[in-house]
C-alpha cells in the first residue's frame, strides 16, 4: 500500500514545469532550462518551418535563427498570452523574411520546376502517394506569396483555427479567411497548368 | 487512430476532426476516398506530422545551446572591452578629431597660393640727362649754396617750357 502510494506521488523529476514556468526559471537565472525549452518545442519550430520554406536544410537553419531570436528576446514575453503563439508568431516572422528574400531571388527557377503533364496523362487513373503530394505543394505554392503559404500551411497542415492565426500574425480573422481563399484560388490554378492529372480532384469553391 | 470505417463514415467535407485528420494522414488506403469527399484534403494529407530536423532534436539543440553560448561569450568579452574604457576611447577619439581638423585647416591654409609678390615690378630706373649748362630767358634759376667745399652744387631751374620729366 506504501509503495502504490508512493508511485502516485508527483516526484520533482515527473512533474514537467509547462512552457511558462519553463520561461520564468530562464528569467530567473537559469539558463540550461533554455536547453529543456529548445528539446519540446523543435519538432513544431522546425515542422512549421520545413512546410513554409519547403528544404529541410533551410529549415533547420532558420529553425536555429528561432531558437536564438528566442533566446535574446525571452525578456519580452508576456505570460498572459500563450507561449506558443508567441513562438509561432517568430516562426512566421524568421520564415516569412526568409521566404520573401528567397522568393526574390529564385523566381525563374521556381517556373521551370515542373513540365506540364499530357492530357493523356491526367486522364489515367490517380494512384496517390504522400511523397509526391509534398512535391506538388512545393511546386504549386512557389505562386504563394510567403504569408499566404504561411496562413495555409497553418490552417491545412498545422490544423491552427482561423483565430489563432489571426493572433500570431497580428491580424483580423477576416484577412486570414481572405489569404486562404486566395491561396486555394491560386493553387487550384496552377494544379490545372502544371497537375492537370491532380486538378480533377480539386473542386471549385465558392 | 481509428478503423478505416469509423473514417469513411465521420469524414466530411472540411472536417477538422482531430481522429479523421489523424486517419486521412496515415492510412494510405483511405487517401482516395478522402479526396474524393474534399479534394482539399488533398494537401492536408500532408499535414499533422512532426517532423525532426536532420540528425535529430539532440544535435539540434546542442547545436542552438553552442551558438548562445557562443554569442554570449562574444557579447561578454565585447562589453569587457567596450564599457570599462569607453570614456578613454571616446576621450581619444575627441582627440583624433581635433588632430585632424586642425591637420586638414593647416593643410587647407598652406594650398592658398600666396599673393605673388611678381606682380610689383621694380621700377625701371632711368639714367636722367645730367645737365650741366642751361640757358634760357624764360627760366628762373636759383642755385643753392654749398655747406662744404666737396658737397655737390645744386641748382634749381623753374622753366615752363622744360620736359615734366627731366
């Protein structure tokens, strides 16, 4: 009986400090709880990031950019707000100027990164597999400006309600709702140009 | 994650239903169906998962911890070597100002050509006639009288009709 009770005694090693008091121990001279902050938060850091930039090296290397940025301004956090809207919100910033440089300098590549496919072709039978589907965002959402690839990657493959990504962005729910139709709009587009064989699936939405 | 019928019978259009998310993006077997129902899920069958950067979350966050600990050993040695002698630096550099406004005025002074003094020509001296008789009905002429017996005679002629010059 001693022992079953013992076991249901939270010890110090079992109880996890949640992301807020994670923050207050860094701030309050503890630094290698930074370290504790990095390791529970990279998985998300650098999955937001892989899917709005599209390269797991350049994802990882702004995934680090993150982290650092987040280590120098820890001191402007404001525990009333959720710590991961104020992470994604840097995630988003880092990955945005990131992408908008990128785009600026790789635009005609981008163009030339698929040839369209016959009409013969998109009227076979569509056998899906995941790993192309992600070569397909990669292509069709070059046409994305980077807050559009990033409100849709939020919305579609982060799950994150339109409110949400209204807070991390800093802006109204109706501008997320606007970017996202249009991001639907223009990725249906070029499926048709450079996918036809996967536009048949893409409905049209009103 | 739930059974491939659970799936096909609570899928719907737009669904944000966590367990039919979870399904739609692990079961390969239910993608076609699903796109048939909303072909928007055809990129949201990529979503959900979370992802680990190359070589790992470890080397990742050791990665992170050596650049902070790495930008703060900068950041101290460059405070060290910033706050303590800042007043001298700034007291210095005052200093090299004023060196080298004084250097550039010294330098601004001397490369104003000096007035050229060639512009004065010396005048031509000209041998004046010495006249040693002169006669004339019109002229007055006085002669002032000597000190000594070697001083030069001098004699004062008045005449209207003599040149201004001589």
């Amino acid at each position: 009986m001693a022992a079953e009770l013992r076991l249901m005694i939270p010890t110090k090693e079992s109880v996890e400090p949640d992301d807020r008091q994670l923050v207050q121990t860094i701030r309050n001279g503890e630094p290698e709880a930074f370290e504790t902050l990095v390791r529970r938060k990279t998985s998300k850091v650098y999955s937001l990031c892989y899917r709005i930039i599209g390269n797991a090296e350049d994802a990882k290397d702004i995934s680090q950019l993150v982290f650092i940025k987040l280590w120098e301004n820890l001191g402007k956090y404001d525990p009333a707000y959720a710590f991961d809207t104020w992470l994604y919100r840097m995630v988003t910033n880092v990955a945005i100027d990131f992408m908008r440089n990128k785009q600026s300098r790789e635009n005609a590549v981008n163009s030339n990164l698929r040839l369209v496919k016959t009409v013969t072709d998109a009227e076979q039978a569509v056998i899906v597999q995941r790993k192309e589907i992600e070569n397909v965002f990669n292509a069709v959402s070059s046409v994305l400006s980077p807050k559009q690839k990033t409100i849709f990657v939020m919305r579609e493959m982060d799950d994150l309600p339109s409110a949400e990504i209204a807070r991390i962005l800093g802006c109204r729910e109706s501008t997320v709702r606007n970017h996202l139709f249009n991001a639907r709009k223009l990725m249906q587009q070029q499926l048709k140009k450079r996918f036809p064989e996967y536009s048949r699936l893409w409905k049209e939405r009103t | 994650m739930i059974t491939c019928g659970a799936f096909r019978s609570r899928l719907q259009p737009g669904s944000q239903d966590a367990e039919v998310l979870e399904h739609l993006r692990n079961c390969d077997a239910c993608l076609d169906h699903a796109l048939r129902v909303d072909p928007d899920n055809f990129f949201r069958a990529i979503g959900g998962e979370e992802m680990e950067p190359p070589g790992g979350v470890d080397a990742f966050a050791s990665g992170v911890m050596d650049q902070i600990r790495m930008r703060q050993t900068e950041g101290s040695v460059a405070r060290r070597f910033l706050i303590a002698p800042r007043r001298l630096a700034a007291a210095a550099g005052i200093v090299v100002a004023i060196g080298m406004l004084f250097v550039a005025s010294q330098t601004s002074f001397k490369s104003v050509p000096p007035p050229r003094a060639a512009a004065v020509q010396p005048a031509q001296l000209a041998t004046k006639p010495v006249v040693e008789t002169y006669d004339s009905k019109d002229a007055t002429i006085v002669e002032v009288p000597a000190d000594g017996k070697n001083d030069p005679q001098v004699v004062m002629i008045f005449d209207e009709s003599l040149p201004a010059d001589l």
